[in-house]
C-alpha cells in the first residue's frame, strides 16, 4: 500500500515536458493579453505632466545653485579670516 502511494506521488509529481517552442508560445500569447492592458495618457495629460517635471527640475536647480552660492560664500569668508 506505502509502495503504491509513493509510486503514485512520483508520477502525479512529474511535469510533462514542454517544449521550448511551446513556452516561447505561451510568452507572447501572455504578453499580448497584457499589451491590451495598456492605457495611454492623453495629449493634455503628457503635456501637464511635462510641465511639472520641467518646473521642478528647475526649483531643484534654483535650490542647489543657492546653496552652492551660500557654501561657496561662506568658505572664502573663511579662509579670508584664517588667511
């Protein structure tokens, strides 16, 4: 009986090979059901969306620039004094 049931778990355990054409199949056949999931944005809503990075990397500039501005200010105040 113990003999059975392992021969029978051996079996049921093994997986039918495939072949690679068939998994190469099965890929693009996934890949095209998710390629329908696709939603595209809007002409406004890439143009928005530009903008705002565009704004951004800007302040972020603005930012850095002050601070090299400050740092800079700061350290030939210093070696002024020290030198």
């Amino acid at each position: 009986m113990a003999e059975e049931k392992k021969a029978v778990s051996a079996s049921a355990s093994k997986k039918p090979k495939r072949s690679i054409f068939a998994g190469i199949q099965k890929w693009f056949r996934e890949l095209r059901a998710e390629i329908k999931k696709i939603v595209w944005s809007t002409r406004k809503q890439v143009i928005n969306n530009t903008v705002i990075v565009i704004f951004a990397v800007l302040l972020v500039g603005v930012f850095v620039w002050a601070l090299d501005f400050v740092f800079a200010f700061g350290r030939d105040i210093l070696i002024s004094t020290l030198g």
